[in-house]
C-alpha cells in the first residue's frame, strides 16, 4: 500500500502600499504546500485562491518582494516559517 502525505509550510505574509489596499489586509499567515518554494510559485497560489489577489498581482512585474526583511528574486528558494511581504517599487526623493 502506497501512502501520500502532502508536507505543508507556514509563512507570514505581508502586503504593503497599494497590494494590501487591493487585498484588504496587511498580514496574513498561511499555511501551504511544500511545493510552493519560490515567492513566484506562491503568488500562483494566491491568485487561485481569491479574486482580490489575482487584482492585486496582476502587475506581478513591477511588485518587488523581500524574505525575511531581504530584497529576493521571485525565483529565491522560499521555506518554512518565512515572513514574506509584497510591495510596490519604493521611489525616495
């Protein structure tokens, strides 16, 4: 007899600017499959799970993402227990 035990990870998520306004919350935490390792592959996930994230995503080219408080790639291997945060491009002046 074959057994399939799916492995899940816990992850705080974080959104700023106009991502948590579209969203309608600034934090959340998660728990998801294993499989969805890189901020690319989750934000897929989110935006098959509600309307309001495939709106907040849809410009998913110009939202930067951090790990842990660090600028990363959305290809960065993402894992357990990560904070992530979505945000707009941040401009100084």
């Amino acid at each position: 007899m074959v057994s399939f035990i799916e492995k899940f990870i816990n992850m705080i998520i974080r959104y700023f600017s106009w991502v948590k306004d579209i969203v309608g919350k600034s934090e959340e935490i998660i728990s998801i499959s294993s499989d969805i390792d890189t901020p690319e592959k989750l934000i897929d996930h989110l935006i098959k799970k509600d309307e309001k994230y495939k709106k907040a995503f849809d410009k998913r080219n110009v939202i930067k993402v951090a790990q842990n408080k660090i600028y990363i790639s959305k290809s960065t291997k993402i894992k357990n227990d990560d904070e992530i945060a979505f945000f707009p491009p941040v401009t100084g002046g």
